[in-house]
C-alpha cells in the first residue's frame, strides 16, 4: 500500500518536473551555416486556398534550390502561416512574423483586405515585405512605407490594358459583374472608368457576393440588355459558375475576366468547350517567353508537389529569390535587405522586368492578355484569334 | 413577358434545390428535434461522390448509355450519402442528445468544416471548381429573352417526383407510420414497439438521399461542382425549413420556393444595388418570423407543462 | 495520500492549480514547432489523468468551490503574470489580448443564452457593430477613445432592440434563425455598402487614455516594452469588469428570475416572473458586453474590414461557450483559450490545421458533451450561489 502511494507520489512529481524541463530540452541547436528565416504569408485554407498553396510551394522550391546551391553564403528555412484570407488572422500571423527578429523578409497576402491590414504591422517591426498577389493600389500607393514592395503590377494597369484591347476590338456595350470583395469592387471601378473614358459604354453593374452559386437572375437581367460583352471581376470559382450559366440561358456575349480567373482551373473548372474564347489579364510576362519559365516548370513538377503552381507561383518564386539575393550580398540585416530591394531596378526575372518606384511598386506595367484556346490559355499575340482564324464572339 | 417567364423558370430551379435540402433539415428536426447543420456539406458530399463514379465509368465503361451513367451515378451519390447520413445519425446524433440541444448543432457543424477540408485536402485538385457532366441532352427551345432548356425540365420534374416519393414514404407506408410515430412521441412509440434505433437511422438514410440527389442535381443544372458550396447551402436549407414551418414537409417546400423567390425579386426590382440582395431577403425573413413566430405552416402548438 | 487531498481542497489547491496554469501556459505559448506543442497538449490529458489517479482532481474542485474569491484572484493574478512573462513578445502579447477581447464576447453571449436561453446566432456581428461604431466615430467625428469604447457597446445595445420583436416572439430554432439571418445580412450589408468602408475596411485610430497613447512602445532605458502591453492592461480591467458584472448578476435576484425564465416560461410566467422584461434585459446587457469588446479589439487590431465579422465567426462565439459549458463563466475563460489559441498552434500543420481542428472539437463534444466544466447546479443554502 505504501509503496503504491509513493509510486504515484514520484509519478505526480515526475510530471510536474516535465512540465518544468520540457522546453528548455525544445530549443533546437543549429548547425553548418548559418540559417536565414524567410516568411511566407498566404491563404491555405479555405476557398482562396490553390493559390496559396501553389505559392508556398513556389516559395519552397525557391528555397530548396538556393540552399542546394553550394555558393550560397547561408542557408534558408521557409516559415509558412495561414492568413485565411481574414484581416484579423492576418494582422495576428503578420505580427507573429514581424516580431520575430530572426524572420528576414517575407513574401506575403494574396487577398487585399488582408495586406491593407498589414502594411501597418510590417511598418512598424521593419520587416522588409513583398506582396506577391494583393492587387489593390492603397496598399502600395496610400503610404511611404519603405519595407513594403509589390512585385505584382495594381489592378490599375490591368483594367487601362483591359479596356483599352476591348474598346480595340470593336466592342461598345459591355454589362459588369463584379464580387462585393475589394478585389472585385476595384477591379470594376477602374475598369468602368477606362470604359467610359474610351467612349464605351456600361450598361448595368451587378454586385454579387464572393460565395453566391446562382447567378441566373442576374444573367437573365443581362440577357435582355443583350450586351456585347459580359465582364466578370473576380476570382476563379465564380468565374466558372458565371461562364457555365450564361451557356445555360443562351447568352451569346463575349466573356471577359479579370487576373482572378487566369488559372488553369478555370478551363478544368468549365471544361475545353465552354472556356473558348473567354479572356484574361495578368501583369507580368507570361511564362513560357521568358528564359528560365520551362526550367521553372520542369522543376516545379520535379518536387512533386500536392498542388499545381496556380498563377501566383511565378512571382512568389521570383520575390523569394530576389529577397534571398538580397541576403547573400548585403547580409542579413533587415534595413539592409530593404535598402538592397528598393534599388532593384530592370533586373530580368521569370515575369519579365522589374523596377521598384518610389512607392515600392513594381513599375514595370507589362499586362499580357490572354485567351483560352482550345483548353489552354494562350498569349493573344500567340492566338489563332489574333491572326484572324477565329473570332471572338461579337 | 418572356422576360418574367425567364425569371420563374430560374426562381423555380433554385426553389426546388433549395426545397430538397430543406426536406432533409425538417425531417430530421421532426424525429430527433435537431439541427443537423452538416446536411450543405452532405450535399456538397453528394455531388462529389456521383462525380467519382462518373469519373470511374468512364476510364473503365467509356461505351456505356447516358441512361445507365446517370442512373449509376446517381446510385452513387445516394448509396454515399446514405451511408454518411446513417454514420452521423449513430455514432454523433443520438449520443448527443443527452447534452445541451446547442451541441448537436455544434457537432455538426464541425463535422461539416470536416466533410468541407477532407474534399478541399484528398480529392483530386479538390481545392478547385469541378466540371460536373451535363448528362442529359442539351436540347433547348428558344423565344426572345426565353431559353427553355430540356434538361432543366427534366430535372425539375425529377425533383417534384423525389419529394412526392418521400411525401408518399411517409405518409403512406408502415416505415412512414413509424418515423411519425417516433416524430409525435418518442417514448410512447417505443412502447408500442418501433424500434427506435432502426427509424433515426432510416430517416437519416430517407433526408440524405434527398440531399444526394440534390447534389447531383446540383452538379448537372450548374455544370459545375466544389467544396464550398455547403455552408450557404445549409444556412439557406435551414432558413427555407424553419420559413415554412419546421417538422413539415410541405413547410420546406413552401419554405424553400419562398426563399428563392426573395433572392430573384432583389434582383428584378433593385437591378441599380442587386449587390443589397441578401440583405434585403435576410431582412424579409427576419420580418417574416416576427409575423409568423413559428414559420408559416406553424407546428401544432401543444405544448405540455 | 489523505492528508495530501485535505491539503489541496484548502486554499493550497487555488494556489497550486493557478501556478500550473500558470507553468503550462507559459510553455505553451512559447512552443513554435510540432512535437512540444503536441507533448503540451498531451501532459494536458496526462496531468488531468494523473489526478484522477490520485483522486487530486476532487480536491482541487473543493477547493476553487470553497474559495471562489482566492481563486478568481488566482486567475487575475495568472493573467497578470503571463502578460508580464510577455512583455517584450508582441504577437503573444496580441494572442492573449485577442483571447480577452473573445471572452469578454462571450461573457455578453453567456448572460443570453447561458442565463435567460435567449438563442443568439450573431454575436459577432454585435462584435462588429461595436468595433464600427467605435472606428467610424473616431475617425469620423472625432470623438475620444474612451467615448467611443462606451459608445461601441450602447449602439450595439441599440442595435440589438430592433432585433427584440421577431427574437422574443420566437424561440429555440426559430429564434435561430432570426439571429442567423442577421448575421448574414450584417456582413453583406457592410461589405456593399461604401460609407461604412465597404469590403476594405477602415483604419481604426488607437486608444488613447489621459494622454497615454496606446500604439507606442513602452520604453524604459535599454529595455522597449511592447505597446500591446498597454492593450492587454486595458483588456484585463475591461474583463474583471465584465466578469464581476456576470457574476454579480448571476448571484443576485435577477440570475435567479433568468434561470427561471429558461428552466421554464409557463412556470415562471405562472409565478409572476415577467418573461419578456429578463430577455430583454438580458439581450441587451449581452450585446453590450459584445460591443464594448469589439470596439477595444477594433482599436487593438488598428483595422477592421467586414470578412472579421462573418456568419462563422458567430459560430466560433457560440462554439466557445458550449466548450466552455453553457453558464459557466469560468468554462468561458477556459473555452477561449483552447478556440483562439490551438488553431494558431496549428500553423505549423500547415493547410491541415483546420481538418484537424475541426477533427478535435467534435471529439472533446462526443466525449464532454456538458463542455469541459459544466455549470453547478444553484447551491441555494449556506449563503453560497
């Protein structure tokens, strides 16, 4: 009897002394050369999840790369955090990352409402930031925050490109859908004004909420307006429901999309057929031209990753890179890294040229448009649409 | 005129999907008294499920008749959802009864962020809209601003046929007699020697094969099928549910056409801030239960004290 | 082993029991990778385990009943401690203020359904309605801080009444669903809606108290505190506020005609209980304790965009409490913790996390179904409720 109570006596300390011990035994020792932390911040859950997903891994094979490479000077980890696409969460998992001082730089937010939280966060711990996906122009242009840099072009370029090829191709009367996100919203408000500017002409918007399924009652609304061109602002998902329903009802307009909907989703989501002929806008050069894009691709696909690379992939990979190089000649010191980032000026990478403004932005304004052609998207100039074989829809 | 015709044909669609889940929310509530929150996703299961198998049939029976796919297809989804229906009803439902009325409804909705992830994680590019097969023939018939499609009525019909089918299932059969025995007292029932066991979980086999089905039809109305369409669907079911009246069948009928209905208007009358839709039918159900407390077809109110 | 379980149920076990919270959250919140934060959440089960074994854990639950000042001196202090262990850790700092600013939340949303069963679906919208009120107040018109923290809470009170018709003539599921549509009507109507900031949001100024301005760092010599400390002092009154209130009201006549009107309305109807003046009563104290919360979080969090106050997150409010155990306030405290905190202990599953969270919760349901402490029943001799 006795023996059992001080058994359970020693077995009661002995878990208390854990609980004591334990994290003291937790720190990892690290050794060789010296390691660099990077930050990735993106969408990993939820419905903006492929994104974020083919991104991080972007920004893995980035890394992966660096440190299999024997003339690096250090070595890299990647600490990868959820943002859920909600401002909170990201303002929470920005602060964790920032407040780290072990953290470099990071590449970070694909959802706007997200990374106009943060800039904040980031400007006050002096993280160097490069926002690889957020399109939205505040959040680089609505401050002199130093540490914050967007290699993406803003949806400003793109909807002046967008509206500009509509208007070239011969159409007038166009009806806008856009999602009530900022992106969305945006997206439209820009777009409309080029439009108006150019003489075209708008003849209805429609709001539609980010997880709305049924869209036939705006479309039947559309119909009977019988635009030229339906343009849709947001992202893939609702891109697909919007596409398959105007089939549905008949509408014969030409369908227009905004950067969102560039994915290869898009044309899975809505099968070869239905997807011909929709168009796209993305910043950058588009991969396949640029020297470096097959070996990127062949390497991606190498690392067998779960995801597919999506669209945000190539500009994470070249954020990471040029933070990375950024280390490897000034060291790692963040006001240096941003110093060193900041100058950054027509250096070529696997989406084309990139220049930081004054603002951090990257002011190379390239926009490719795109066209899906017999299920894959194709540059225009590339297209059978372009040299006249097809047509659009008119 | 076509106009409007265009817009009842939609109104219609999207009551009867709405309507088919929400059969299964008051089914459920009227045997076990619970919210089964999971049941968007369960939907949403249903659909995945039917397009595995059509993916299937295709690699292994590329040669067979569309008749036969959507038959199997269909068999599928049901046989799925069926099953995962049974599954919850067993091994989380009736345990939890015990607890406080609420939990249920928190487990299920975990159970439905569950369902949603394990889609979004393990099914093939699962994080992505999916083409669901059209099936059917695209037949349509055409007049100004109307597009009268083939399918559509098809699946309409189908859909009237299901729910007359569970409407005879219960009220007509021997099993029907049990479920509206269990519904109207539980204890008194089991005295009279239904099995109380066997009706929970021939009911959750009865709504979850409706909600199969609507999952399917789903899939082939919109062409297009992915995992997050089950929390706005359930929210939507349960609304329509408890519109009309929870525990009767012709309540989520009613319940659900209402609704659709609501969500069309926003958009035919308000064309200039259609972005307002949901808040201006969110805002007529919060009225509409302020005029009819407990839904519009109310539940008999005897209460015991 | 007798004396061991005498000594614990006295004051001792206050003591001892705070101190491991103390130990473990500490720990527990410095974990950064994926096996210490699962043997923290085993030692957990482990140490719960090893108390039953040794017949501990009734001790300690005499004890907290015997003691209830020292114990929620105990939980103050522990509080108080952990803030002051993170001085100098932001995101910590932000983590546990986060944690405050939710329970506070659900200490409105307990007085609702915990105290008068009146069902509620969208508290995070009377979180919402708070933390604008506060933002468009301040940056709109210029109004103080402090005004506004109290202003958050009234207008989400205000709110709350043109809520009180279609919710006090329905209950149970129909009740539900009149909260749930406005939960959702709430968020689109903010998305859309350009005056209020639309889907971006607004920037919300920082509290600011007697000319101590809440965004700056605390310096003193070589040492820069982190200005979430500020915040987390703020959350930690606001929160003894807010649970003496509860707990007050629990205790007093009027917890006794709320549990009343839940137990039973035809009986205490029938006893001249007046039904409708308590759910209004405690309706409107509900959200105005989820409103002043969701003003102090909007200035915490410097930015508020309508994706925070979603239809879900309601549901993690209401997910909170039933862990917790309905009633219970100090399950409350506990249920918050675990909610806010194993999700961001999850970032390092990656896109697993919530698979596994969700996995989780609906395990401890199955298996605690009365939360992890159920509310006692009302002890209504001895002087002790």
């Amino acid at each position: 009897m006795i023996t059992r109570h001080i058994f359970r006596r020693a077995l009661f300390c002995f878990c208390l002394a854990l609980l004591m011990v334990l994290p003291g035994a937790m720190t990892a020792a690290a050794a060789g050369k010296s390691t660099v932390k990077l930050g990735y911040i993106g969408p990993l859950t939820g419905g903006n999840s492929s994104i974020g997903l083919g991104a991080r891994n972007a920004m893995e094979l980035a890394i992966l790369e660096r440190n299999g490479d024997a003339g690096a000077k250090y070595s890299y980890e990647l600490v990868s955090l959820d943002d859920e696409c909600k401002p909170n969460i990201g303002i929470q998992v920005a602060t964790k990352m920032a407040a780290d001082r072990s953290v470099l730089g990071a590449v970070a937010h694909y959802c706007s409402a997200v990374a106009l939280g943060t800039v904040d966060v980031y400007h006050r711990f002096g993280l160097p930031v490069i926002v690889y996906g957020a399109v939205h122009p505040d959040i680089t242009y609505a401050h002199d925050y130093p540490e914050v840099l967007r290699i993406i072009g803003t949806l400003v370029n793109q909807n002046q490109v967008a509206s500009k090829f509509m208007l070239s191709q011969g159409y007038r009367r166009f009806a806008v859908i856009s999602d009530t996100t900022d992106y969305g919203k945006s997206h439209k408000e820009y777009f409309t004004k080029y439009i108006k500017e150019g003489g075209g002409e708008i003849l209805e918007e429609f709001g539609v909420t980010a997880d709305q399924q049924d869209f036939t009652a705006e479309l039947t609304r559309i119909k009977s307006l019988n635009p030229q061109v339906v343009y849709f602002a947001g992202l893939t998902p609702l891109g697909v429901r919007i596409r398959a329903q105007m089939e549905k009802l008949g509408i014969k307009a030409q369908f227009e999309g905004v950067s969102g909907i560039k994915s290869e989703a898009f044309i899975t989501g809505l099968g070869a057929e239905l997807a011909e002929g929709c168009l796209s806008f993305l910043e950058g050069s588009p991969l396949e031209k640029l020297a470096g894009g097959d070996a990127f691709m062949k390497n991606y696909s190498a690392r067998n990753f779960k995801n597919p690379p999506d669209t945000m992939a190539p500009f994470t990979y070249v954020a990471a890179n040029q933070i990375m190089d950024a280390v490897e000649k000034v060291g790692p010191d963040r006001k240096k890294i941003i110093s060193y980032l900041r100058g950054i000026k027509d250096a070529d990478s696997l989406i084309g040229k990139v220049t930081y403004d004054e603002h951090g932005q990257n002011s190379e304004p390239y926009v490719s448009k795109y066209v899906v052609q017999d299920g894959v998207w194709l540059v225009w100039e590339d297209s059978e649409y372009a040299s006249g074989k097809r047509s659009l829809k008119k | 005129m076509d106009l409007i015709l265009q817009f009842c044909m939609n109104g219609l669609m999207l009551g009867m999907m709405y309507a088919l889940v929400a059969v299964g929310f008051t089914l459920f509530f009227g045997v076990l008294d619970v919210i089964v929150f999971s049941h968007g996703d369960t939907v949403m299961i249903g659909s995945f499920a039917g397009l595995a198998m059509y993916w299937w049939l295709g690699s292994y029976y590329p040669e067979l008749a569309v008749f036969w796919m959507t038959l199997w297809v269909l068999l599928a989804a049901v046989a799925v959802v069926a099953l995962l229906g049974m599954l919850t009803a067993d091994a989380m439902i009736v345990p939890l009864r015990k607890g406080p009325p609420l939990n249920t409804l928190l487990a299920t909705m975990m159970l439905g962020t569950v369902l949603r992830e394990s889609i979004r994680l393990f099914f093939p590019d699962g994080s992505n809209p999916q083409t669901f097969p059209g099936l059917l023939p695209d037949w349509s018939w055409q007049s100004g601003n109307l597009n009268l499609r083939f399918d559509n009525i098809v699946l309409f019909c189908s859909g009237a046929c299901i729910i007359a089918l569970v409407h005879l299932v219960i009220n007509r059969t021997r099993l029907g007699m049990a479920i509206r025995a269990v519904a109207q007292d539980e204890e008194a029932a089991q005295l009279m020697g239904v099995n109380f066991r066997f009706i929970v979980l021939a009911t959750f086999a009865l709504g979850s094969s409706v909600a199969a089905f609507a999952g399917v039809m789903n899939g082939m109305y919109y062409n297009e099928i992915n995992f997050g369409v089950g929390l706005l669907l359930g929210a939507i079911g349960f609304s329509s549910a408890v519109i009309g009246g929870l525990g009767n069948v012709y309540g989520a009928i009613l319940g659900g056409f209402i609704f659709a209905f609501l969500q069309t208007i926003g958009v035919v009358v308000m064309p200039f801030a259609s972005a307002y839709k949901d808040v201006f039918a969110f805002g007529a159900v919060i009225l509409l239960m302020a005029w009819r407390p407990t839904g519009l077809i109310a539940e008999p109110a005897s209460k015991r004290v | 082993m007798r004396r061991m379980a005498v000594f614990f149920s006295g004051p001792a076990g206050c003591v001892f029991l705070a101190l491991i919270i103390l130990g473990w959250s500490n720990f527990f919140l410095r974990a950064e990778e994926q096996f210490p934060i699962l043997v923290y959440m085993l030692l957990v089960v482990f140490l719960g385990f090893v108390a039953n074994l040794l017949h501990l854990d009734d001790s300690f639950r005499a004890s907290v009943a015997g003691h209830e000042r020292l114990w929620d001196l105990c939980l103050i202090i522990v509080m108080a401690a952990l803030i002051w262990l993170f001085r100098e850790d932001h995101y910590n700092l932000f983590l546990l203020g986060s944690i405050m600013a939710y329970s506070i939340a659900v200490l409105g949303l307990n007085v609702q359904l915990g105290y008068a069963g009146v069902i509620n679906f969208s508290c995070a919208s009377f979180f919402g309605i708070g933390s604008y009120t506060a933002a468009l107040l301040m940056t709109r018109a210029g109004i103080p801080p402090l005004p506004g923290l109290v202003a958050g809470g009234v207008v989400a009170a205000l709110i709350g009444c043109v809520l009180l018709l279609p919710v006090l003539r329905t209950s149970g599921h129909y009740a539900a669903l009149v909260t749930m549509a406005f939960a959702l009507l709430l968020r689109v109507f903010l998305d859309v809606s350009e005056w209020f900031g639309g889907p971006q949001g607004i920037t919300v100024q920082p509290m600011s108290l007697f000319g101590l301005d809440f965004s700056r760092n605390i310096v003193f010599g070589e040492t820069e505190l982190s200005f979430y400390l500020k915040y987390d002092a703020a959350f930690l009154l606001l929160l003894c506020l807010a649970f003496s209130l509860v707990r007050r009201v629990e205790r007093s006549w009027i917890g006794l005609a709320l549990d009343a009107v839940r137990s039973d309305e035809t009986a205490s109807a029938c006893f001249g209980v007046n039904i409708m003046r308590w759910k209004i009563t405690a309706f409107t104290l509900g959200n105005f304790l989820s409103g002043t919360a969701g003003a102090m979080y909007a200035m915490m969090l410097a930015y508020i965009s309508p994706a925070n106050f979603t239809f879900a997150d309601s549901l993690l409010f209401l997910s909170i409490l039933l862990l917790g155990g309905i009633g219970n306030i100090r399950g409350v405290l506990l249920a918050t913790v675990f909610v806010v905190l194993i999700p961001e202990k999850f970032q390092v599953i990656q896109e697993y996390r919530y698979l596994i969270y969700s996995a989780l919760v609906l395990l401890m349901i199955v298996f605690r179904p009365m939360g992890l402490l159920p509310r006692r029943p009302r002890v209504y001799s001895g002087g002790r409720a």
